[in-house]
C-alpha cells in the first residue's frame, strides 16, 4: 500500500493516459469525497469503465480497486488528523480575501516540505551525499524557478569546500556537461521532469559516463527514468500563480537535507570549508 498515493497519483498525472488522466483528477479534486466512491462511482465520474479504474490501481502498483480505495481512506484520514481544514489546501483565487489567499500559500507550502520529507529514503540520501562527497565535479541544472533551486545547492556544495556550478540555460549548460567525466556528477532539477533543456544535459552528462542525479516532483517523467538516482519532491501548485510556489519550496526542503547528509559524509563534517567561508564573510558584515 502506498504511503504517499496522492502525490505518487498527482506527481505522475502528465504521463497518464487520457482516461487513466481524468480518473487521477477525480481522485485528486476531493480525495476525502473520492474515498467515499464505488468503483461504479468512480468510473461514472470520470466518464470511464470500470476496468480503466483497475488499471490504474495496477498502475500505482495495487492489486486493483479495494486496495486503492483502502490506502486512499489510510492516506486522507492521516492528513486530516495532522492539519485538519488545511489538510488538502483549496485553490488560489485572486477574489479571496488576502488572508484567505496567504493561508493556503502557507498550508500549501507546509505540506509540500513535509510531504517531500515523507518521501525521502534515508539510506538513498545517505548514499547519495557519499556520492556528491567523492565527486570530482559537481554541476547543477535547472531552468526558471528550478534555477533557483539549483543556484541554492550551489551555494550550500561550494561552503562544505565541494567543486560545484550551477547553470541556468542550455546555452550554459550544455558546452559544460560535455566535458564532464566518470569522476563527475550531474544534479539535474524539474519539477515537472520534462523540461527539454534539463533532459538534453542529462543525456549528454549520462553519455559522457558522469553519474546523474535528478530532483523531480514527476516519478514516471523522462527525467526521473533516465537518472541514476532520483529524489522526488511533493507539491501541489495552484492554478493561479506567477510561478512555482511550493514546487520551489520542496526542492529546497531536498537541498537542505543534502546538506545534512553530506555533512555527515565528509571526514571533519566540512567543518574545515565552513570556517574559512565563515571567516572570508566576516570581514562583510558592519
């Protein structure tokens, strides 16, 4: 049974087929309603057979119906003992009061830090911490909001005394990932593990021999098959938005947890590169 069905559900939906699609919507519009449903229910709400609904529990690997609904009833009752009325935060709406609007923000932003956390296997984290840690070269990709994601662990890797460069654009990325080597390690960030400048230097990292690591909130995404490793993110981002919101927020949660992890992993805990940058800082402050 699942311990995360509803962002393995949402975190997947654009690589769903059509009908698989709308069941998944169903589901994620009212999962506490939707756990309600007969399979007939179900079905009918989103225009399909039932066999369709089937095949989607097989597809989030249940046995069928009975156990999607079982980890649907566990997963939603958890949440709403938890956060109780915020525990599946409501849609932005620019007509909302603003202190209804910056609630949900804040519900939503929560809820995706915990969920991401939720999500995290520990040991993977240790050994990928190892692997940053042993790295002759780290680089680090995102596009848009997934730049800053990429700029901030950046900034953490080059404080622990560890070689790394974020890039932002397939202009600058990509000269830099053909050059990369066996010794290397590519951390590639999307959200949605489809944007095309990500996926390009992932491809090249892999073909030059560099190991890959991707951060993505979408596991069945080309980006999330194609990586050595993949730490996934849990958000849900509004409707109305001028950018990613609580995607951003999860994919800092991730890079604070490496953080941790390779502070564990280096041998003085980077306590060494964390003192001198301390010390060059210093000298900045009134």
């Amino acid at each position: 049974m699942s311990a995360a069905l509803l962002q393995d559900l949402r975190g997947r939906l654009d690589d769903l087929r059509p009908v698989q699609r709308r069941i998944a919507e169903v589901i994620l519009a009212d999962p506490l309603a939707a756990g309600t449903m007969t399979i007939d229910q179900l079905a009918g709400a989103a225009g399909c057979a039932q066999s369709s609904v089937v095949n989607l529990a097989r597809e989030l690997g249940l046995t069928g119906y009975r156990e999607l609904r079982a980890a649907l009833v566990a997963e939603t009752a958890r949440a709403v003992g938890d956060q109780g009325d915020l525990a599946f935060p409501l849609e932005i709406d620019p007509g909302d009061p603003l202190s209804v609007s910056v609630d949900r923000i804040a519900a939503a932003d929560a809820r995706a830090v915990r969920d991401t956390v939720r999500l995290l296997d520990l040991e993977q984290l240790a050994r990928i911490a190892a692997r940053l840690a042993a790295a002759r070269r780290i680089l680090l990709i995102g596009v848009g909001a997934s730049g800053l994601a990429a700029l901030d662990l950046q900034y953490k890797l080059t404080r622990l005394g560890l070689s790394a460069h974020a890039l932002t654009s397939a202009h600058d990325a990509l000269p830099a990932v053909v050059g990369l080597g066996e010794e290397d390690l590519l951390v590639a960030i999307s959200d949605s593990g489809r944007t095309v400048d990500v996926l390009d230097a992932l491809e090249l990292a892999a073909a030059a021999g560099a190991a890959t690591l991707a951060v993505t909130g979408a596991p069945a995404s080309p980006l999330a098959r194609g990586a050595d490793e993949v730490l996934l993110t849990a958000s849900r981002e509004p409707s109305f938005r001028a950018g990613a919101t609580s995607s951003r927020i999860a994919q800092l949660a991730i890079a604070d947890c490496l953080l941790i992890a390779l502070a564990a992993a280096l041998p003085d805990a980077g306590e060494g590169a964390l003192r001198r940058s301390r010390a060059a800082l210093g000298t900045r402050r009134r």
